[in-house]
C-alpha cells in the first residue's frame, strides 16, 4: 500500500472514531498528532470533502437517531467514509460502468464504481457485479462475492439488484449484499427495500428494515432476519 493509500484508508478510520459516541480526549489527542503531519492533513482534507459530496447526494447515514441505532449509525458513517476513502486512492480508481459491463475486483484490492446519478458501489476484493444502467435502467446482479452499495433517491426509477434467488427493489437507500457458503445476505443501513423470493408455493414479498440483514439459503423460501451490530 502506498503512502496515500495508507493516508486515505487512517484518515476514514479516525472519521469513523471521532464521530463515535465512545470517542475520548485521548482519542482526539492522538487524531491531533496524527492530524499534524501534512500528507494525513491533506488526506483527511480530500476525505471529508468526498463525504459532503455524498452527503449532498442524499447519503449521510448518520441521519439515524436514538439510543438503539448508535451501533448502526457507526457502521453507516464507517460506510460513508470507506466510500470516500475508496474513491480518493489509486489503488481504487473509481470505474464509470457503461449501458452493460461485468465489473470485477482482483483478489487483493476493493473496487469502486460510481454512477452519474450520484449512486456508489464498493465490491469486495475478488468480487464480481453484471451492471445495467442506463437511460431509466437501473439494475445490477452480484455475480459472486459482496458489496456495499450508496444507491441515490430516484422514486420514478427504483435501482433493482438480483443476488442469487432474490431480487431488491428499493428506490434510494444503503445496502450491503453478499453470496457466501450457498447462502445470501441482504442488509439494510438507511431507507427502505423490498425483497423477492420466488421459492415455495407461492412468491413472497418482505420489507427489510433499516438494521435488518437477510440471510437466506440459496434455492429455499427459508430465511432468517438478524439485527445489524
């Protein structure tokens, strides 16, 4: 990892800290000296720059409130601030996707991908994602792997992803998706998302709701919820 890199990826962590409800003085300390070097200074400069950007773009996750969501608004500002980070570094060049692409991340290294509408995704490393998006079209399958996904607000439009044997609509919201083990989850940090099974005698329908994650077996109607920590 280069310098910058490693500027970029200190600079999301201590976002995330000092924003944390546990943050001490002596934290804040320690940001203080790290924050006195001028490459982490600019780093952390570029980082929250790129989080206004997000925020502007209907993002911020750190909008969730009360006792409970602390935890969960944790990981929507880590989230956010991985998105940034992500996006500033050469190692991780955003792609800009065309109509119809297969975008894929090497085994080593996270890769982003940002839409015109201000939407974002970070596949994990060795992942793999078939992309549709353009004109009215938005739609994406995740073909292998996981992802984090910033989706904008567009309710003429609703973004559509298909993992495995669901399918999510949701017209804006933060998600994390991933296949693993002949499993699929589903999780929802802020908005709101509709899955689709088509298993079992009937097709069903459920709402997640924020700090939800579905974990469901591949090829069955059985699923479980579990609570986002």
């Amino acid at each position: 990892m280069s310098r910058l890199e490693n500027a970029c990826a200190e600079a999301a962590r201590w976002d995330a800290r000092l924003r944390a409800c546990d943050c001490t003085d002596a934290d804040r300390d320690v940001f203080a000296a790290w924050h006195s070097h001028p490459d982490n200074e600019a780093a952390y400069a570029r980082l929250q720059a790129a989080l206004t950007l997000l925020r502007n773009n209907g993002t911020d996750a750190a909008m969730i409130t009360g006792p409970r969501e602390w935890s969960l608004r944790r990981v929507g500002i880590g989230l956010a601030a991985s998105f940034a980070a992500a996006l500033l570094v050469g190692g991780w060049l955003a792609t800009r996707p065309a109509p119809d692409m297969t975008v894929s991340a090497p085994a080593a290294a996270e890769r982003s991908i940002r839409f015109a509408d201000g939407s974002a995704m970070l596949l994990a490393p060795g992942s793999t994602m078939k992309l549709h998006y353009a004109g009215d079209t938005r739609r994406a399958t995740l073909i292998s792997g996981s992802a984090r996904m910033v989706l904008a607000s567009d309710q003429r439009h609703p973004f559509i992803l298909y993992a495995a044997d669901r399918r999510v609509t949701t017209a804006g919201s933060e998600l994390s998706v991933g296949l693993s083990s002949g499993r699929v989850q589903i999780g929802l940090l802020r908005g709101v998302a509709r899955v689709h099974c088509w298993h079992g005698l009937l097709p069903s329908d459920m709402n997640l709701r924020v700090g939800q994650r579905l974990n469901a077996e591949i090829g069955s109607d059985h699923a479980r919820l579990e609570t986002i920590t």
